[in-house]
C-alpha cells in the first residue's frame, strides 16, 4: 500500500473511508477532538448523535460506520473506532484498530483510506502503529481461491493518507516511523505467506530459496548448504530428523555486516529459526487433527528470515546479526530415526529419541552449538517448540525461557515495545531429570509435565555459557480466527520483537559486554571443527 503523511492542519485530507479513532468519552462533549468535530457539524451533528444512539462509546473493539451521503467532500464513509481508556493506551491498541480499519475498506472495496492519527504524546510510536496496524490488516492468504484469483480485476485498498493530530509539524522522525512501520510490516506479510503456503510448496529447498532471495533484496550475505554441508559438520540430531524425508534438507545462514569497519568487528547477534517444513511426528506419528497445521512448524524460521530483512535494508545496527536455520521435514519411513535410536550432536553429546515428534530440539541443538562457534553476544531463537506452551499460555503469548535475566528481560521490553505479548516460564534444574536416559547423555522427550520447560531444558544444553533467549511460539504463529490486523491462520509472530531487540542493542551498544571468547577465535575454533 502507497502511505503518504500530511499535517494535522492540512485542510483537506482524501480517503474514501474517513478513519477516526477516539478514546472512550471523546464522542460526547467538549472533549471531541477537531476531526470528530469537523465531520460532525459537516454532517449537521448527526454523526454523533447516530453513534450515540448505537451504543459507541469508544471502548476497545467497538466501532461505528456510517454513509455521509456526500456531505463530506469525498469521504463517502465514515469510521469511528474505539481506542478504549486513554490511561491504559498503548501504540498496540491503535495497531489493532487500524487493522480492523483496513479490513472494513477492504470488504467495502474502499480503494483509499484517510485515517486521522489521535493526538498523544507518542507521535512516532503512534505512526508507526497505524502504518503497521493497516499494512498488516490488508494481509490475506487467496491465491489458491479460484473466486479470489478471478476477482483480482476488482478494486482495492491501494493507498492510505496518515494526517497527523493538529499541531503536530511534518518531521524527519515521523517519516522514519513511516517507513519503518511499512518495512516491518511488509516482512511481517512476507513471513505469513512463507507460513501459509502449503507443505508441499514451501519445502526445505523452497525456503532456502526465498531466504536467498531476502538476502539479495536486503544486502546480507546468504550461505546455503545441503545434505553433505550438514554431515561435514557432524550435526547428527539435524541429520537424524532429516533422513525420513525424501525432501532435501537445506542449512541456512544470513549474514549482516555493518559497513564500518569497527563495527564489523563487534560480536554478532545470533538468531536461530525452527524450519520443519512439516512436522508428520515421524514414526511417532501425530493424530491426523493435529497434523494439519504441521506446515506451520517453519514459523520460526520465517519471523527470523523477516527480521533480517529489516535489519538489513533498514536498521542497519553497529554490529553484524546471524541467522542460523536448519530446514527440514520430519517423516515417518522405511529410513526415518526410531524411538531407540542414539543421535550423537555437533556438540559431541549423545541423545536417545524416546519421541520423534520431539524434533525441533534436536534440530535447533545443532543450530545452537553453530550459532554458538561464532562467537555471539547473545543466541535468540524462535520456534514452534511444544504444544505444552500453547496449554500454559494460550494462542496469543509467547512463552520466554532463559537463565540471564538481562537478556531475557532486553527480550520481553523489545516485546513491549513492538507490541507482541510474551510471558517468562522456567528453565529450572529440578526438571532436568525428565531428560535423564539410561543409555545416553541425554534422551529427546521426557515427561508430559512441564513439556514447555522440558524442550528448554534440552536446547540449554547446547547453549554454553552464552546469554540465550528461547521463544515458543507454538500458540501465537497462527491465529485461530481474525483479529485486529490478524487474519485466520499464519501472524509472523517474534519478527517485530526482534527488530525491537535490534534496535535497542544498536542504541545501547557501547554498553553491551562484550563476550568472553573472542569472535575471531571462536571462527577459527569453529573452522578447526569443521575440518575434522
Ligand atoms: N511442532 C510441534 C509443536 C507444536 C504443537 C507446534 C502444536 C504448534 C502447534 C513439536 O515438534 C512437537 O511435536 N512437540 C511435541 C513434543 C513432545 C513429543 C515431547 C508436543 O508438544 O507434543
Ligand atoms: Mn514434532
Ligand atoms: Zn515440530
């Protein structure tokens, strides 16, 4: 969508849909902010008194929509939107309403929007909240719907015209605000699709590909490698999951650099994404109602690979970020891993599967250990780890495990602040025993209990002495009905908390410490392993 931003004052601001959201009690009264007033005496007070009389009041959720028969220039409707208690008010609320706002042009078949910001005190938070609100509220997943495809002819929302509260002067900020919103949200919608596709679209090669091509558009470096890169470097739970599937697997690794030199030399962010293309269980098989929405098992990865597009060819922080993604299918066959069989990881470590289905932890223990040899500042990784989270926190928090509180705490105010809802869960010791086996160093899954902590548990193994973040996002990467700028299905879910995180570090990066192995050492140990 085409954004463009006036000031408050501009006098007249196009749109077909005219877009005002209020904070509860603004309706009535003196309290009427100026583009509330305008429309209504445009409309011989009418468009107040009407919401009145339908029950707006301006609360969360609610909204009015109303004709104005002409009457007011050429918005040919008008959209009040609830924005709730103006204490509690945060950007996420507007960028929830301006998601819904999208969707309400789109099923008018509104071609042009005019949304009128409300006067807070966080103009570019509030901005940026808009522009992502509408940009990921237009999102949809039809193209494999004939009737979508022939209805590609019909108009749609094309361009939204952002006027800024009265008072407010046009500046260089706010058009950063602009075109960071419109980034990250495109990423995010790029991130959905590479979810929503269908397993047999988007397999380990296919998303190598895209993440290839994400690198191209967004100056990083990409390394791809295949099933031989995979055994050079001994990373046998990855290649345990892998064997089942006749799909090749494919080793991703994005690299940004920061174009100064200095800055080159810092140690790097480590992001590690869970890519299972599809998760079937393995020979531990799911039931099929859980199986279906196993395509999804790559939203890990995608929310990582979104990131870095906006870290690339936006954020640019003073020091390099790498993306570690092992991609693959977890299959049942006559070649799959068993239940018995003994992995041993790029670690060195021994693991005995008792579960296949427990997968993503053998892959990303792998991830980590790699990510680890480069000598980060810090390894986040994103996946959809276990149903157990999504049984403790439901479909719309993510779950947030480690043991440096620093680290974890960075992680949840970068949440805070793009708007994701996390929670911080356990990765205590008095677990451990669940992953305990009687013929290896470890085995794969333990006990029902705690399976959220357990699947931690087993990636802190490979985590050393690194400050380490894991998110299970198992609930929040897919929405099981639309909401606010959500849709049914695929959401991109981490991609805005980790842009967060990325531009926090950037802020703060003279305070950063820096890690105890230097990086140029942990390279040249990682080669020497390598070589072996
Ligand atoms: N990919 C699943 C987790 C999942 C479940 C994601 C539901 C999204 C929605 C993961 O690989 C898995 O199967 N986990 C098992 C672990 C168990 C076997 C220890 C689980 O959660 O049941
Ligand atoms: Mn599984
Ligand atoms: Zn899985």
């Amino acid at each position: 969508m085409q954004f463009s931003l006036v000031p408050g004052d501009a006098a007249a601001v196009s749109g077909e849909l005219l877009v005002i959201p209020l904070f509860e009690g603004e309706l009535v009264g003196d309290a009427a902010p100026a583009p509330l007033a305008t429309a209504d005496s445009a409309l011989d007070g009418k468009l107040r008194a009407a919401a009145t009389q339908e029950g707006f009041k301006g609360k969360v959720d609610q909204s009015f929509l109303i004709h104005t028969l002409g009457r007011l220039g050429g918005h040919e409707r008008v959209l009040l939107l609830g924005l709730g208690n103006r204490a509690r008010f945060q950007p996420e609320v507007l960028r929830l309403a301006a998601g819904r706002a999208a969707k309400t042009a789109q099923r008018l078949k509104a071609t042009s929007i005019a949304f009128r910001v409300p006067a807070t005190d966080r103009a570019e938070d509030v901005v940026r909240a808009v522009v992502e609100g509408l940009e990921l509220g237009v999102y949809r997943f039809d193209k494999y719907k004939s009737a979508a495809r022939e209805d590609k002819a019909s108009p749609k929302l094309k361009s939204a015209t952002i006027a800024l509260p009265a008072g407010t002067p046009k500046s260089r900020a706010l058009d950063d605000a602009l075109t960071l919103g419109l980034k990250v949200a495109e990423a995010v919608n790029w991130a959905r699709d590479l979810v929503n596709e269908p397993p047999n679209v988007v397999t380990p090669v296919r998303l190598a590909q895209a993440a290839q091509q994400a690198a191209k558009e967004s100056g990083l470096q990409a390394e791809i490698g295949g099933r031989k890169e995979i055994e050079r470097l001994n990373m046998g739970m990855f290649l345990g999951v892998t064997v089942g599937s006749v799909q090749e697997p494919r080793l991703i690794h994005l690299v940004y650099t920061p174009k100064n030199a200095k800055d080159a030399k810092r140690a790097p962010l480590a992001l590690v994404g869970k890519a299972i293309t599809f998760d079937s269980g393995g020979l531990s098989l799911k039931p099929t109602e859980g199986m279906v929405e196993m395509k999804t098992d790559m939203a890990g990865s995608a929310a990582v690979l979104a990131a870095m597009k906006v870290i690339g060819s936006v954020v640019k922080p003073p020091f390099p970020v790498h993306a570690f993604i092992g991609a693959c299918e977890n299959m049942p066959s006559g070649t799959a891993y068993k239940p018995g069989d003994i992995l041993t990881a790029r670690s060195g470590k021994t693991v005995e599967i008792t579960n296949t289905d427990a997968e993503g932890r053998l892959v990303l223990g792998d991830m980590i250990t790699w990510a680890g040899e480069h000598g980060p500042s810090a390894i986040i990784d994103l996946a959809t780890l276990t149903g157990a989270c999504m049984v403790a926190l439901g479909n719309y928090i993510v779950g947030a495990f480690g043991d440096d509180d620093a680290t974890v705490n960075s992680v949840l105010d970068a949440a805070k602040a793009a708007g994701e809802e996390m929670w911080r869960l356990p990765v205590s010791d008095m677990q451990k025993d669940a992953l305990r086996s009687d013929v290896a160093d470890m085995k794969n899954s333990g006990e029902r209990w705690g399976g959220a902590i357990n699947a931690a548990l087993f990636l802190k193994e490979f985590v050393g002495d690194i400050p380490w973040v894991h998110l299970d996002i198992a609930g929040p990467s897919n929405s099981p009905k639309e909401r606010g700028y959500l849709n049914k299905g695929a959401t991109g879910s981490g991609a805005r908390t980790l842009v967060e995180l990325v531009r926090q570090r950037a802020r703060d990066v003279d305070t950063l410490p820096e890690p105890k192995a230097q990086p140029a050492k942990a390279a040249k140990r990682a080669k020497a392993k390598t070589a072996r």
